[in-house]
C-alpha cells in the first residue's frame, strides 16, 4: 500500500494493489505507523515523499550499523588480559608478590606496577562499558523489528553493567594498600553486578532464540551464568 495525501482538501489515502483509494484518518495513521514499526510490515507506506523501509530494504542498514562491533569484546579481551599479565609480570621480577597465584590486586599496590595496573585497568572498565552500550544497542535494534525483549529489562541490564564497570574503576583508583574499604568496595561491585550482568544477558539470548540467536550460544552462556554465580561466593569470601 502506499499513503497518498490530497493536498486540497488535506485528506490521506491509502492506495492498494488493486489501486482503490480509501480514506484515512490521522488516528488511523498512527496506528499503521506502531504496526510498521513494530515490524508488521506488510505493506510499503509513503508519506509526502518520506519513505519508511521495509524489512528487508532495513536489514542492510542494521549489517552496517554493527559492522565493527564484534571487535569491542575482542579488543576488551586482550586489553583485560594483557593488563594482569603484564601487572603480574612486572609484580613477580620486582618481588613483591609470589609468583604462585597471588591476588590481582596486590599485582597492582606497589610501584612500578600500580601505575601500570590502574591505568591498564580503567581501559578496561571503559572497554567494558562501550561493549555493554554496544550490545544494549544491538539488543534494542532486533528488538524493533522483532519484538523479543522488555524495553526496562534491557536497560537494568546496562546499567548493572555499567555499575559493574565502575566498580572496577574504583579497583583501579584506590589501591589495596592505600585505602583498603574503598578498593573491596569496588571489588565487590565489580564482581556482583559483573555475574548479575552474564546472567541477564543469558536470559536475553534465550529470548532471543531463535530469531537472534541458536540452541547452542544459549547454552554456552547459561552455563557461563551458572560458573560465574557458584565463583562469586569464594570471591567475595577472598576478598581482603
């Protein structure tokens, strides 16, 4: 169908295949609007030369729009990685901590290696939290063509998220040694609100199942979730 306006007397039409005219009304308007927007596409609309695409003319733009995405985690990864590493590393010839399995963050309380480890480490809770907007953002774009997802439940999840990444902020900011309350503070932060966020976005995947997402990733993250919330307890305990 295409919307067609009459400019004298300001009445719309709706124009379908067979070219018969029918008249519509603003309310009706709006609600052919939500059903275009809400994914039921079944027809083309144009309003005074504005085009809505449809499905399959928007599947490109949303290819394009995430092109690039998938590196943030993988870039989020390996900074998070190299940022203990490296902190351990330095920690270990310097002799300030065993080199059996010591806390992180006493890799990260003496100098050379504190500098190196906040600055590594705050990177990476900026990494953290452009990674969580990305996939809000993703989320919030499937979700407009098929809906799947809660608005709020998506939003709870970034900003528990986000909440998480500032925690590890906090981590990076305030040293074990130097002001102890405030680093288990962060700590703590990071590690609840970090395993609250895996759990969440598995829920999100198993919603999405299967438009967005398949049988085997929705496994794959329920038994992440799973791991994360059984490790939490020893890590909280552990936390000096």
């Amino acid at each position: 169908m295409k919307l067609h306006s009459d400019h004298v007397e300001g009445n719309l039409y709706l124009k379908t295949r067979r070219n018969e005219f029918h008249s519509v009304s603003e309310t009706d308007l709006y609600f052919i609007l939500i059903l275009v927007h809400r994914g039921n596409r079944h027809f083309l609309l144009e309003l005074r030369g504005f085009h809505i695409p449809t499905a399959k003319e928007e599947e490109p733009m949303v290819v394009r729009c995430m092109h690039g995405v998938a590196l943030l985690p993988c870039v989020l990864v390996i900074w998070s990685s190299a940022a203990f590493i490296v902190s351990y590393i330095f920690a270990v010839l310097e002799g300030h901590v065993v080199s059996f399995v010591p806390y992180i963050s006493d890799t990260g309380t003496c100098i050379p290696e504190s500098g190196l480890f906040g600055f590594m480490i705050s990177v990476t809770a900026m990494l953290g939290a452009a990674t969580m907007y990305a996939r809000y953002k993703v989320n919030q774009a499937q979700n407009l063509r098929i809906p799947f997802l809660s608005y709020f439940f998506n939003l709870a999840s970034l900003l528990i998220g986000i909440l998480g990444c500032i925690g590890m902020g906090i981590v990076a900011s305030f040293q074990e040694t130097s002001v102890t309350t405030v680093h288990d503070v962060g700590a703590l932060l990071t590690f609840i609100c970090g395993v609250a966020y895996i759990f969440l976005q598995s829920i999100i995947t198993i919603k999405a199942c299967p438009q967005w997402s398949n049988k085997e990733t929705c496994y794959v993250r329920m038994t992440i979730s799973v791991i994360s919330i059984i490790a939490i307890f020893p890590s909280i305990l552990f936390i000096q």
